[in-house]
C-alpha cells in the first residue's frame, strides 16, 4: 500500500483486526471544513499482502536487469 509509513506516521491510517477481517482504518476529513467524517476502511488478507510482496520483488528484479542491459547498451553506444 502506497505511502503506508507516512499516512501512519502522521497517525492518519491506522491497523485494527475486527472479528476475521484485518482492515486499514483511513481518517476522513471534508476538504471544505475540515471536519472530521467517517474513517474509510479497506480489508486486507495476509495471503494477498504477501502476493503484493512477491509481484513488488519480482518488478524490482524486472526493473533491475532492464537498467542493467541500458547500462551495457549506453556503455557500447559511447564506446563507437
């Protein structure tokens, strides 16, 4: 989930399991007052956040060895 750490830090999302669902809490505000609404909730599972772990790590690796053959191709290119 992006910006996970941040939203936390700044205590604007929150965890809580509630009975069999593990959910992030959001906090809601009316742009106009600013008053405070309705917390937005998301259900998570641990099976789909470690699906999300494996598909972020295998698009790491993707990324990593794209930039590898860039490298090698504008390393050639100069060498002309």
């Amino acid at each position: 989930m992006k910006n996970y750490r941040a939203m936390k830090a700044a205590s604007k999302w929150s965890v809580r399991k509630y009975g069999d669902r593990l959910q992030v809490l959001k906090k809601v505000y009316d742009p106009s007052t600013g008053a405070q609404g309705s917390d937005s909730t998301q259900d998570f599972t641990l099976t789909g956040i470690a699906s999300e772990i494996t598909r972020i790590t295998n698009r790491i690796t993707e990324l990593t060895n794209e930039k590898a053959d860039m490298v090698q191709l504008d390393t050639d290119l100069k060498a002309l």
